[in-house]
C-alpha cells in the first residue's frame, strides 16, 4: 500500500493534470522510440522500402477519429508471408504454452494463414465478448495515453507488420504481436478486469506512479505467466507473439517471481532480447484483485466507481 502522507500531494498533482473524460481525450499522437526512427539495431534500419511502408501505415493512425472505423489495409504478399510464418509456428505452441483463457479465446478470432486479419474485424469481435475496443496508433505510444486508453476499454494497436528478415521476435510492438498476443486475450472477461484496473490507476497517477504502472503492465500484460496446478502457462503478449521468447520461458532458464503490484519491479529490458525473469500471477481474479486494490491507492472512490462500475465494497471506504 502507498504511505497516507502521499495523499495530498496527490490531490494537487490530478487537479493539475485533468483526468481525461472521455477516450478522444486521450492522445494518440505522441509516440516513442521506433515508429520514425528506426534503432540501428531494429531489423529494418537499413530497408528504406520497409520505412516507408511504416510510415505511410503511421499516416493511417494517425488521421483514424474515435468512433470511426479503422481503416482495411491491404497487405503485400510479403506482409502475408510474414503473418502466415508466424501464425503457423505459434500455432503449434500454444497447446502446451499457452494459459486455459488463451486457448479459449484464441478460436473466437478464426485466424487464417492466407489473409491477414483486419483491425476493424478484431474490434467488433472484442465489442461483443468484453466491451474492449481497438484503437490504431503509429507506433509504441507514450506510456500514461497508453494507460489511460485501458481505462476507457481501449487498446492502442500498431497495424504494421515486423521486418520480414525476423519473424520469430521483434523488440517493438508489431500487428503480429497485437494480434496473436493481445487481442485474443482481450476477449477474456478476468482478464479484462486486470487491465481495467490498471488502466483506471493510471487516470490519478503522477508520473513516478505511471512509471511503476509501465513496469506493472510489462511485467503482466506483456510477459506474465499464471499457474494452473503447478504447470506455468504464458499469458504475456510478448511471450504469446514470439516463438523465440515462448520457446525460451518454456525451457525454465529465467527465473520465475510471485507477482506483487506493490513491489519496486526490475527494469524493463526492451532491447535485450528475451526476459530474463517471469513474473508469476496465481489467477487473473486474484491479479485483478490485487491490482483493484494497488488501484484504490491512487484513484479516488469517485472514480474508481464511475470507470469499475463493480467496485467491492470493501474499496469503496473513504478513509
Ligand atoms: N518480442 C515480441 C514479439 O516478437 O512479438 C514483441 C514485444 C513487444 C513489446
Ligand atoms: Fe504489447
């Protein structure tokens, strides 16, 4: 639990920064790292074909309005051998790799090797089995629009494809990565729930908070692992859309950490190549839990009731 002490400082900073109302005031358009500029280390530094192509893509996400459809892009013949890599591959992974909710999921979206899905589709499947929505955004956005997208059952999706020269991992979100990674694991309701309420945290939170959110939803949404009996099974977007980084949790050389919200959490590696440590969530009810409560820790009762319309009475106090 945060100190008490920390709660009036709080109360200035959200009166400064005014938490947004609705999701068209969330910002789309700051983006971080890649998307322009590609690393030198990033596998398309040196295609000026494959830049371009982002950046035209980037356009599309740019001028997208909420409430508007997401526009059906047409893909190269390379951009399909790309997905059609990497969904077969993953495919055969998931049986043993991936959690219960996964696999249940998974089906809903029919994915087929000869078409790659659209973002629109997707959205509407999401609509109708959570609420969630999709939202198409240039590159990796900046962390607290990120957030704040969640609390408004909204997820940020990049609709490139990852440089055909790596299919089997990239250092940056892609449409493989959301796709294969994110969505189906959208559709499951606990889930949901989890990533709700970190999102919701993230309207109050300053920006050392954000930070500590960041971390909280990388080491969850992107790289957690749930346990079911004692078998460890990925949930993580990252770990689900790469089979260089399901391959590599599977065969149990990282370490393997109970999560905790409340914990300093270990630094993001982005760039490294494949996590070195897996944090490990009993159950998504039990992590929506302990994320509802971390979240009551920053957001004041009033708005935790009007974004977690079921909140548990014991959270609800006003000290
Ligand atoms: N490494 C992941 C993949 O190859 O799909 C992407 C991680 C994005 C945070
Ligand atoms: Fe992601």
């Amino acid at each position: 639990y945060g100190t008490k002490a920390a709660a009036p400082e709080q109360k200035v900073r959200t009166k400064e920064r005014r938490v947004p109302q609705s999701l068209e005031e969330v910002d789309n358009t700051q983006i971080l790292g890649f998307g322009a500029d590609l690393a030198e280390d990033h596998p398309g530094f040196k295609d000026q074909a494959y830049k371009d192509r982002r950046m035209a893509i980037a356009d599309i996400a740019r001028a997208h309005r909420v409430g508007d459809p997401i526009p059906r892009l047409e893909y190269t013949s390379e951009e399909l051998h790309v997905w059609n890599t990497v969904l077969r591959e993953l495919r055969g992974l998931y049986p043993d790799g991936a959690c219960a909710e996964f696999q249940r999921c998974f089906p809903l979206f029919d994915f087929k090797e000869d078409v790659v899905p659209q973002l629109e589709d997707l959205s509407q499947i999401l609509k109708r089995e959570t609420g969630w929505q999709i939202r198409p955004v240039a590159g990796l956005l900046h962390p607290r629009d990120f957030l704040n997208g969640l609390a408004f059952k909204t997820f940020h999706s990049t609709q490139y494809m990852r440089h055909p020269s790596k299919p089997m991992y990239t250092p940056e979100p892609d449409l493989c990565h959301e796709l294969l990674g994110h969505v189906p694991m959208l559709a499951d309701p606990d889930f949901c729930d989890m990533v709700h309420s970190i999102g919701v945290a993230s309207l109050c939170a300053d920006d050392s908070q954000i930070w500590h959110l960041t971390k909280i939803y990388w080491f969850t949404v992107e790289f957690g692992i749930v346990l079911e009996g004692y078998e460890k099974k990925a949930f993580g977007a990252g770990i689900l859309s790469s089979y260089g980084e399901m391959e590599h949790m599977r065969t149990g050389k990282a370490d393997y950490v109970p999560f905790d919200p409340h914990a300093k959490q270990p630094k993001m590696s982005y760039k490294d190549g494949y996590q070195n440590r897996y944090f490990v969530l009993k159950s998504f009810k039990d992590g929506a839990q302990k994320l509802r409560e971390y979240c009551s820790d920053i957001t004041p009762p009033d708005i935790m009731a009007r974004f977690l319309h079921k909140v548990t009475p014991a959270l609800t106090d006003d000290p």
